[in-house]
C-alpha cells in the first residue's frame, strides 16, 4: 500500500481516494499510477491510499473492504473480474461513497461514474488497419489477452465485425494468450509452417506481440508479416518504443483512464459538474506519428518533474515560515507569562499576608474543634461498645430458638413419623433454613470474639491429609451426584501442621462450599498439598467455576462485601472476611487468584513448626470433636433434597416464575400448580427469554436476581409489544416506599414484600387474571372488529389491538390469508402472535378473521345487486358452500334465508 499525503493552506479539508486496482500487467499498472500521480501534484490536499491486488480477485474484495472501514471519502476500483467485484462495489456505494470504475465494468449500476475505452472500438481500429496494409487481402492470425476476459471478448467481437466486412480478409486461427508471453510459441509457429500463408497477426497486447515477432525472427518472417499490437504504453520495450524501432507495424494506444479518474473524482469531491459515463478514445501509432508520439510523452514527463521540483521548493519555502512563525508565537508568550507570573507574585504575596492571619485564627478553632472530637469519638465508643454487648446478646439469644426449632424437626424426620412425602419436603426446607440461620448466627460470634479479641487459637499438631480428607467425606455425596471432579493430590500420606482444628475446618468449609457453589455440574475441584521446605505449608483450593472479576478479588476479604457479577446476590460477605481472620490468627496467609469464566484459586499459607505460636496459644492434650453441625451445613441450593414428586396437571393458564432461590420457588410453584401451568427460572436472562418464548398469562418475578434484575425484567417486557399485556407481580424483601414506587414506574401490576402469604399471592393473581378477562372484554364487546372507549387500557397494548385489526380489515378478502403471513408482517413469531390475540381478544386468530368474515357478508347480503357465491368470495371464503356452512353455524339460517328474510 502507497500512501501519498500533503498539506495545503487553500484547501485545509484532508480528503482521501482509495484506488483498489486488479487488472494489466506490471507496466499497464504503473502506467495508470503514475497518471494518477501526475493529476493528484495539482491537489496536494488529497491523501491517495493504493492497494494492488495482482489480478487477484479475492485480495481485491478484501482492499476494498478494508478501505470502506478506513471511511475514505471516494473510492476508484479498477476490476479483474466483474461478477466477484460487484457485490463489494455496491457495498460500497450503499454505504455513500462514491464510486468510480474504471477500465472495466461491474455488473450493475451501483456506482457514481465509469471511466474507460470501448475495447470492442479498439477491435473495430485493429480490423481497418489490418485492411489497410493488406490491402483487402489476406490471412489474421489473434492472439488474445486474458481467455475469457471481458476486454478478451470485446476486442475480438469488434475485431470480427470488422473484417466481416472484407470477404478477402481471413481470420485462421485465434490463439489463448496469458501472462506466460510465450505460452503459444508452439501453436503460432506450428501455424507460420503450415500451408496457408499467414499475412497480419493481431495480438491484443504489445507483450504478445513482442513474442510474435521473437518466434516471426527465428522463422526469417519478421519483415513479410505485419503485426499489431494494442496498449501502446511509453517506455523501453513498451507499444510506442516497438513501432518505433520497427519491430511492431503499429500499436492502438489503449487509454488507462488514470488522469481522466482523478479529475472525474475531484469534480465530484468538490461538487462540481461531471460525466457520469466517460468513454476514452483510442488511438493508432504507426511509423507515421510515432515520432510525435514520443516527443509527446517525453515533453508531459519533463514538465511533471518540473511541477515537483516546484512543489518541494514550495513545501521547503512553508515550512521556513512555519517555523518562523511558531518562534514569534513562542517569544510572545514567554513575554506574556512572565509579566503574568510577575502580576500573580505581587498578589499572592499581598494574599499571604492576609492568609497567615486567617491561619492563626483557624489555628485556635481547630484546637478547640479537636478536642471537642476527641470527647465525641470517646462517647461514640463507648455507644459502639455497648451495640456490639447488645449484638452479641441478642446473637446468644438467637441460638436457643434456633436450637428448639431444630432439635424437633430431626428428631421428626429421623424417626419416620412422618409418612406424607409432602410435608417431609416442608419440614426438610425448615430443617435446612434453621441450619442456615445458626450457621450466620455463628459467624457473626465468632467476629464479636475476633474483634474484641477474645478469640484464642488452640493450636495442636494434627496430620493435615487426614484432616483434609475427612472435611471432602462431607462433600462426596454431592460431588458424586452433580459429576464434578473432587479429589486431593498431595505427595505426602502425611504432613504433621500445628494448627486449630475448628478454626481450620470452618476456613476450608467455607471455600469448598464456596467452590462447590460456583461450579457447574462436570467441573472440577482440586485440593492441592504440599510442604515447602522447613518453614512453611500450602493449601490450594482450585475450581473451574464461574470466576471472579479483578474488582471481586481485590475485595473478596472485605466483611459484608458481595460480588458485582451474576451471583453477587448469593451470600452475606462474612465467609471469606472470617476465613482471613482466622488465617491470620494462625500467622498464615490466604490469597485469591480467579480468571473470569475459567478458575478460581485459593491459596493458604501455614507456617511450620509451633516457634510461632505463644505458650498459652500450644495444646498437647486432645482438642474437642469439631462441631457436629458441620456436615448439615451444605448449603441447600447446591445440595436439595428429592422427594417424589406428584404428577404434572395440564391448566389453561401459565405462571412464569422466576426465583432464584430454590426452596422458595420449590414452595411457590408447589402451592400453584393446582390451579395453574408453572415454568420456572433460576435468573433473569433465562426468565426474560422464556417470557417472549412462552408468552405466559401472569409472570411471578423477584428483584434480586443473578443476571438481569427484576425491575429491568419488568421495564423490558412492559416496553415490548408482544408481552406488554402480561402483568407481573414482583416479590421482594425491599418493603420501603421508595421502593414500591420504583417498582410500580417500572410497569409492575402488584408489589408483594416477603415474607408473604401464599394464599395473598394466590388471590393477587385470580384478580390480576380477572381483570384481563375484562380488559378483553372491553376489545371485544360482542364482534371483535367494534371496540368501545370507555376503559383505559395499556398503550401499547391498544396498539397493537389497532393495528392488527387494521391489518384483519386490509387483508380479510385473501382466502389464503393465514397465521403465518399475518405474524410475519407483524414482526412476531406464530406462538408469539397466537398467545397475544387469545390474551386480548380471547379469539384465536383464525377465528377472528372469520368473525371478520362472516360479519362483512352480513352487510353485504342486504344488497340485492350481488349472487352469495359472489359475497363469498369477495370476504375471502375458498368456497360458497364453505361459506354456507359457517353462516348458518354462526346465525342459524343460511345466507339466502337471511337475504330474503
């Protein structure tokens, strides 16, 4: 790629042309390029990007492409092959930049202007100059360009209808030339043998013909038979230089359209007037005016030097005065900041004055402001302290409740009391949230006592893979279950650690939790072992789950902190905030790696040995059973408990609910499945996507969802036509009004805090559901095509029942109309458009059109000027005794008793 810029003080707009140029040989490039050159030295505000494509179609298409996303502001494309060309030609041009084409022509008229010879004038040329020095007379050998190409068939068609007209002119033989200039030696010399007397070639390129009179010399024929070729390019060996030195009777000067181009793309640039078609002359060189020719030629390039010795002089004399001129600025305004620095010192120092004494006076209040602080952080510590006494309290109060509830609950699900697979799963649910809420209860202790460090480590010398294993014997079960690939890969069987057993076993529970929780069924989860020489001990927790993002993981440590990605809702921030603590008690390390989408590694350091623990912090006697409650503490979501499940009832209306937490909608659906069709959803993308697929008649969504919110769930189903009549009852813990007024902005029909009754949800969804049946009502009234004004319904909603009763009353006279077409110039799919009609006007849509139908043949059977076969057909019934027959079902009489009656 050539890029050429320049700059100009008459013209400062930069424009740039694109040139993407596949045709000719080397020279014929060359040729065209330079023209170009010659004609861009006049408009040095122009930027000309070049891109050869080498007769390559294929790298073609690619330049030009890649000069559309540069944006120039013209493009010049000089095609190979017009078929493959066209289709990024018109790209192009449909994008707004003009197009000119040159030299050959695309396959449509998607472009701006054309620019090129006529190759079937070049082969009307050739043919009277071969009857010229023939005489009349004579045997023609071609030779051909490209076989197949468009210039190929155009000079060889103009050539024909030529010497058509001189029966004493005869055409041999035509040869297939290619880039190879001696491709066809054997055939024109097998033809110069032979017994008819060849008297005129005719080759349609100058390099051809160049070898023509090579493979002529070795036969001793060069001076008897005449040959012409057609390019006719200046330069050594070139068309002008051949006829010059006799070696060529004559060349046709075939135009390359490079300065014509330019000056057609700069007219157009500058909107002036150009041609749209533009149509290059040839012309015949000879022995005659090849001389003149050449002075020509040789007179254009001397001046073209000049001009850019000129340009350079010029350019050398701007940036002189540029210079100069960028010095004056640069002395100017060194003069003028040093007089502003000298004004600006003279104030602030009258301004400093006046500040030192501001300062001392704020010097006094401040020392009296601090020791009003110091009296207030006292009192507010003393206030902390007395929050937290009460924190920890009401948290020792909690565990006595928390532990009479579940004490009960297993003991009722231990001893199999309870026969009812139904109220097992209940009492299974309120076994595992009671567990929950005493698994918060202690972590929330256990920060009281790190705080007021009150937690003291009772370190012992334990085998660490013994340890290890027997916390993942808690997690084999579910690892098994969900596929997932668990294991410990250590190369010690033993490795003696001096460390807390329930202090440790809370920070690896937590992380396998953690782990297990993030990673999709058939994932993995590698604990990794390993001493590190004398000093020190590492445990490495890896996943392949969801992963962090760089903010997540420079502060996953941080209490009450929660993820901002798809599961930032899950949990409370106190599990890996307690694990460090607990680290650190233990003069350790813990550290997290993750790769969004891929893994997440967590790293603890432990020190060897037991030099870095106090004497009071040692136990050489048998530390007390890690808590029993650690093996029920799973969590629920990761690891539900089956029941059987009741077999599914088929209803005519369709809940959507979306809940990601599993025992909730467990409950939620439970409760409505006998009266409704449930489908469920665990996030709001899956939600939102299963709302436009299914199109339910009433959608039950929560605010805090992974993925998209439900607020943001609301707002885009109640902005999009096809599910704007589904209401939507949102279920939430955030109760303020605030709140339910965002929610209520939002589109939402109903707003239920929780905890809830489900019987409230129930009835909230009958008369959300009732109150549709007599939105319909009031589209509908009794025909479907008259509607009443006299409720309020949604905007967009009354939209679209606008609309597509229009489209029933343009359309009714089709008896091909049908579901899909209609759904089609809707922009819905068939199921999407189905639901909607039954929702709104509680008719499928086949049988509104021939509600539609039927009521335009009641009016029209009250004319006497028209047949029933002719009423039938005029509303779009295929038949008249189809017709018939729904007319008397619709009215009980038939069209002629109504007629009559």
């Amino acid at each position: 790629m050539i890029l050429l810029t320049a700059c100009s003080r008459e013209q400062p707009k930069q424009l740039t042309i694109g040139f993407s140029q596949c045709t000719g040989a080397d020279n014929w490039r060359k040729t065209m390029q330079d023209n170009m050159h010659r004609e861009l030295s006049f408009h040095p505000e122009i930027d000309f990007l070049i891109m050869d494509a080498k007769g390559q179609s294929s790298e073609q298409i690619k330049q030009i492409d890649e000069l559309i996303a540069k944006k120039v502001d013209l493009l010049i494309v000089s095609p190979n092959e017009a078929k493959r060309i066209t289709p990024i030609v018109e790209k192009a041009y449909q994008t707004g930049i003009p197009v000119i084409i040159l030299d050959r022509r695309t396959m449509s008229d998607g472009y701006t202007a054309y620019v090129g010879a006529e190759n079937i004038e070049v082969g009307h040329t050739a043919g009277l100059y071969a009857n010229t020095v023939l005489k009349g007379k004579g045997n023609i050998v071609e030779i051909s360009e490209l076989p197949g190409s468009s210039a190929d068939i155009d000079r060889h068609k103009g050539f024909i209808e030529i010497i058509s007209g001189f029966p004493g002119l005869h055409l041999i033989a035509k040869l297939d030339g290619d880039w190879d200039k001696f491709s066809f030696e054997n055939q024109l010399t097998t033809l110069l043998k032979g017994d008819k007397k060849v008297d005129f070639i005719y080759c349609q390129n100058d390099r051809r013909a160049l070898s023509a009179f090579e493979i002529c010399k070795k036969l001793g024929l060069e001076k008897r038979i005449k040959i012409l070729g057609v390019d006719g390019l200046n330069g050594k060996n070139e068309g002008i230089d051949l006829v010059s030195r006799g070696i060529l009777n004559a060349t046709i000067i075939y135009p390359t359209g490079g300065e014509e181009s330019i000056r057609t793309a700069i007219n157009i640039l500058y909107k002036q007037p150009f041609k749209r078609e533009n149509r290059l002359q040839s012309t015949l060189i000879d022995s005659s005016n090849v001389r003149i020719m050449k002075l020509q030629n040789e007179k254009v390039i001397a001046q073209q030097q000049d001009i850019e010795r000129r340009q350079a002089k010029i350019e050398e004399q701007r940036s002189i005065s540029e210079n100069q001129t960028t010095i004056i600025y640069a002395i100017s305004l060194t003069l003028a900041l040093a007089l502003i620095f000298g004004a600006l010192s003279f104030y602030s120092l009258r301004e400093n004055r006046k500040i030192n004494k501001k300062l001392e006076k704020q010097n006094h209040e401040i020392s009296d402001q601090k020791d009003q602080i110091s009296q207030l952080a006292e009192n507010a510590k003393i206030e902390n302290e007395a929050k937290l006494k009460f924190f920890t309290n009401i948290s020792h109060e909690f565990r006595t409740p928390l532990t009479l509830i579940l004490a009960p609950v297993e003991d009722l699900l231990d001893n199999g009391k309870i026969k009812d697979n139904l109220i097992k799963q209940e009492m299974g649910m309120i076994r595992k949230n009671t567990i929950r809420l005493l698994r918060l209860v202690n972590q929330l202790m256990d920060f009281r006592k790190i705080e007021g460090h009150k937690m003291e480590i009772r370190a012992s010398e334990q085998d660490l893979v013994a340890f290890l294993t027997d916390i993942m014997a808690a997690f084999e079960k579910m690892a098994a279950r969900r596929k997932i690939d668990f294991r410990l890969i250590t190369s010690d069987p033993q490795l003696k650690v001096w460390f807390d057993v329930n202090m440790l076993d809370k920070v690896i529970f937590n992380l396998l939790s953690n782990a297990f929780k993030f990673t999709k069924d058939k994932g993995r989860i590698y604990i990794y072992v390993k001493s590190t020489g004398q000093e020190k001990v590492e445990i490495r927790i890896e996943d392949n789950g969801i992963g962090m993002t760089k903010s997540e993981v420079q502060h996953a440590f941080e209490i009450f902190y929660q993820g901002e990605g798809s599961y930032k809702t899950l949990g409370t921030g106190l599990g890996l905030a307690l694990s460090k603590e607990l680290i650190n008690i233990h003069h350790g390390t813990i550290s997290v790696e993750s790769d969004p989408g891929k893994q997440t590694k967590f790293l603890i350091e432990l020190p060897l040995g037991k030099d870095h623990l106090k004497e009071n912090e040692v136990y050489t006697d048998p530390v007390d059973d890690i808590l029993l409650l650690r093996n029920k503490e799973i969590p629920d979501e990761m690891y539900p408990e089956t029941f059987d499940t009741a077999p599914v009832k088929h209803h005519e209306k369709t809940v959507l609910l979306i809940e990601d937490n599993v025992d909730l909608s467990r409950l939620v659906e439970q409760k409505l499945a006998e009266n409704y069709f449930v489908i469920k959803a665990a996030d709001g993308d899956n939600g939102l996507k299963l709302a436009f697929e299914q199109i339910p008649d009433l959608i039950l969504c929560d605010i805090m969802l992974p993925g998209k919110e439900g607020l943001e769930i609301a707002s885009t189903l109640k902005s999009d036509f096809r599910t704007s009549h589904i209401p939507i009852i949102m279920l939430t813990a955030k109760n303020t009004t605030e709140q339910q007024i965002e929610g209520i902005k939002a589109g939402v029909d109903a707003y239920i805090t929780k905890p809830f009754n489900l019987k409230y949800v129930d009835e909230t969804i009958r008369t959300l559901l009732k109150n549709r049946a007599i939105l319909r009502e009031h589209y509908t009234s009794e025909l479907p095509v008259e509607t009443n004004t006299g409720a309020n319904p949604n905007k967009l909603d009354k939209k679209f029942v606008t609309e597509f009763t229009a489209y029933i009353e343009q359309h009714y006279g089709n008896s091909t109309l049908n579901v899909e077409d209609i759904a089609k110039d809707m922009g819905m799919s068939r199921v999407q458009l189905y639901r909607k009609v039954k929702a709104l006007l509680g008719f499928s849509v086949n049988e509104y059109i021939q509600q539609v139908r039927l009521n335009k043949a009641k009016f029209l059977l009250r004319r006497n000027d028209l047949t029933v076969a002719d009423i039938a057909y005029s509303v779009g019934f295929s038949s008249p005794t189809y017709f018939s027959t729904a007319f008397k079902a619709k009215y009980n009489q038939t069209p002629m008793e109504y007629k009559n009656a």
